[in-house]
C-alpha cells in the first residue's frame, strides 16, 4: 500500500509519500480500505516531536494519523463476519497510521457510517464532532443565550455555529480574512466579523445593543480570547478549549478566575459520565449528523499532499475538518 511516514521530527516537508507492507489485522481487529483520513492539529506537535497532550512522541519511522473512514476489507481472528463490507468510521486513539490505504483498529472503536454521510464527513465527525458534542456539555444554549465563537470558520467552529443556532442562540462568529467571514455567515451565524480588523469588538457590540455575550466558546486565546472575554455580562462563562492563536505549544490559553473553564481531556470525559464517555460523544455527534442538524466543513487534499496539508493548517490557511484521500 502506500501511506505518508515521517522518518525525522521536523517540519511538514519531512512527510513522504511510499510505498509500504500492508498492515494485518490481529485477534479483535479489523482492516479499513481508508478512503478519508482525518488531519488534526495534534498531528503537526507529533511530526515536530513534541508531546502535546499525548503520552509521548511517536517512534520513528512512523505512519501519523488518528482518524479514518472507509470500507472493512478484512478481519482478524474472532470479528464477526457482518463487519466485512461496512461503510465504517474510527479514531484510533494514539495509535497512528490513519495516512494510508489501509488501516488496521479494534473493532470496538468502529462505528458504521450513516446513510447520509460521506466518508470525509463521518472522518470529521468522529474526531472534531467527538469534541464539539463534549465541549457543548458545559453550555446551556437557548434563545436567551449570546453566544461568541472565535475561529468560527474552524472545523469545531463550524459546527458550534451551526449547533448554537439550532438552538436558538444568538451567534457572533468570529474569523480571520473576509473569505472565512463569509462562509461563517453562510454557515448561519446572526453577526460575522473578522477579528484581524481592530474594530471588531465595537462591531459587535453595537450589532448586540447593549446586550452582553453569555458564553465565549474560545479555541483561540491570545488577544481574540481577551476581547472576546469583555464582552460578557455577569454569569457569563468562557469555556476555553485551545489556544491556535497564541501557538499550540509555545502559547497559553487565556484565562480569568471565576469566569474560564478549561473543559478539555479528564475534565470533558467526566462530565460525560459512564462506562464509556469517548465513544458516547462519537455516537452524539455522528447522531446529530445523521440527524442533519450538523454539517461539517471539510477541506480535501490528496494522501500525497499530506505535506501542504500540514502546512495549510498550520498557516491557518483553512477551513473545516481537513481530510486526506488516498
């Protein structure tokens, strides 16, 4: 098969396309003929070398990626025959080898694909739905919520835009360029500004009249997440989940005592509660999907260009879930 490995730690370009054994399924396992594989931000800390949230940096050489979607094509010992065929979708956790042909994971964490969802959607879903269904869990929205998101032309963006209107929430969207201003509003947001433009926050208050924000859904930090901060009113929360905009590593999310919460990791997974809360909220989140209440944003490059798709992300040069196809 052929798959992307990263022989060094280093930038993008140390990605390369080969060719490589095909991977076997072992006892419980199955093997995916991947046709999306699912790109996260995480993925450019591990080609750096850098820990991240992750238990430790990959061994090298190794095949990076986390998520990925496509049809079972063989089993392993003790799988029961029905899973053969399946249109499927899973995150492998920390294990990696999602950028290629084939991939192999347990059973256990696969999910069927709904009907309605392609493979790059169900990819998106599995992984930036997954957080977005967790980082919900800490906002009641409603038709008397305001509710802020920065980066909302992102892939977890995109999907609280769309979450917070359906339930009836005021949305203010944020973006950088009026490219993304545009597909935020598109996307149904009641207010979208570009927060590279100085007069933003005037923008939205005015739009607002008065009325203060209830909730910052901040993935950003640095100055964005400040301003974005002075524009709630008392009660409100600012539920912080990444920092992009201060660097992924060398930044520090911006908070402010009695008001951020950071509801990443250990914090999501037990407000989730049971046996099982990671794959609760991959169920959550392909539901509402299937439901057509969300829609991801996806932005699809080739299995080879995993390097300018790295790049792309790491520029901010996107929007949505970004997706690689074999």
């Amino acid at each position: 098969m052929h798959a992307i490995r990263l022989h060094t730690f280093g930038p993008a370009e140390n990605l390369t396309y080969e060719q490589v054994d095909d991977p076997a399924p072992g006892p419980g396992q199955v093997r995916i003929a991947v046709a999306a594989a699912g790109v996260h931000l995480l993925d450019t800390a591990l080609r750096e070398g850098l820990q991240g949230p992750a238990p430790q940096p990959p061994t090298l050489p190794t095949i990076p990626g986390r998520e990925v979607a496509g049809v079972v094509e063989s089993l392993g010992e003790g799988v029961a025959a029905l899973w053969l065929g399946r249109r499927v979708v899973a995150h492998l956790g920390f294990a990696p080898g999602g950028y290629a042909e084939l991939a192999v994971t347990d059973v256990d964490r696969v999910h069927e694909i709904p009907a309605n969802l392609d493979f790059a959607e169900a990819v998106a879903m599995i992984g930036t739905g997954r957080t977005t269904m967790g980082i919900l869990q800490f906002a009641e929205l409603g038709p008397d919520s305001v509710a802020v998101i920065p980066a909302a032309a992102g892939g977890i963006g995109t999907l609280l835009v769309q979450y917070a209107a359906h339930a009836g929430a005021v949305v203010i969207g944020l973006a950088g360029g009026p490219g993304k201003v545009a597909r935020v509003r598109e996307n149904g947001a009641d207010l979208a500004v570009d927060y590279t433009d100085p007069a933003w926050p005037g923008k939205v208050r005015a739009f607002l009249g008065g009325r203060p924000a209830t909730v910052v859904f901040d993935g950003v930090g640095g100055d964005v997440a400040r301003e974005s901060v002075a524009l709630l009113g008392p009660g409100g929360r600012h539920l912080v989940f990444g920092w992009s905009g201060a660097g992924l590593h060398d930044g520090e999310p911006y908070l402010v005592d009695g008001v951020s919460e950071q509801v990443l990791g250990p914090v999501m997974m037990q407000k989730t509660g049971g046996p099982n809360p990671v794959r609760t909220l991959e169920l959550r989140a392909l539901a509402e999907a299937a439901a057509g209440r969300l829609t991801p944003a996806v932005r699809r490059f080739p299995l080879a260009a995993a390097a300018a798709a790295h790049r792309a992300l790491e520029t901010r040069a996107t929007t949505g879930k970004v997706v690689l196809e074999p």
